[in-house]
C-alpha cells in the first residue's frame, strides 16, 4: 500500500456515480475512481471497520504499555496480519454485492411463489 503524507480526498457525483478522487499536497491526482451507490455505501462500511480496527488496537497497545508487558512486541508480524485481513475483506466485499442480489431474487421467488398459493 503506498503511503501519501497531506493532500486531500474529492468526493462528489459524476456521470451519475459517485467520483472519489485523492489528490496530492502539489494537487497531482494520485487516484480516482467512479463507485456505485451501493458500492459506495459497501466501501463505507468497510473503511468505517478497519477505521474501528485500528482504534481498537491502539487502545490495546495503550493498555500493554501501562501493563508494562514483559514480552516485547513483533509490529512487522502485526502490520503483515493486518494486509492479509484487508486483502481477504477486498475479496469478501466483491462478493458481497453477489451474494446480496442473490438473496434479493430468493426474495422476490419466494414472494411470489406465495401470492400464488393465496390464488
């Protein structure tokens, strides 16, 4: 993952999508792309829970430190798990948007199936 020091992040709606867009401190445009609403709200989400992750390892991390642990900690080892998960949740959110319409049209089945027993 590359690392940007400052710039900022546009976000808005174009060619009805939503355009992020990140932007460096000498206005280059590092990265940009056109989401989906649904992908939008999924990226959200996702952001939201590692956002929450990190809150919450940082919080232990304090908790150690006033702990004093004896055992000396391995960052490396930690920041590697921490890639594989973001990697693996990539995967998972692709999915996702299957898996959702899929449940929606077994819905849909299923609710159709029933207004034809009620007939």
């Amino acid at each position: 993952m590359v690392r940007h020091e400052g710039g900022r992040w546009d976000v808005g709606i174009k060619d009805a999508a939503v355009y992020v867009e990140r932007v460096s401190d000498s206005d280059d445009r590092v990265f940009e792309d056109s989401l989906t609403a649904q992908e939008a709200r999924d990226l959200a989400g996702l952001l939201t829970k590692y956002a929450d992750k990190l809150d919450e390892a940082r919080d232990a991390d304090k908790a150690k430190e006033s702990g004093k642990s004896d055992e000396p900690e391995d960052s490396e080892d930690s920041g590697k798990a921490e890639e594989s998960e973001k990697s693996d949740e990539s995967e998972d959110s692709e999915d996702s948007g299957e898996a959702e319409e899929s449940e929606k049209s077994d819905e849909s089945k299923k609710s159709d199936e029933s207004d034809e027993s009620d007939n």
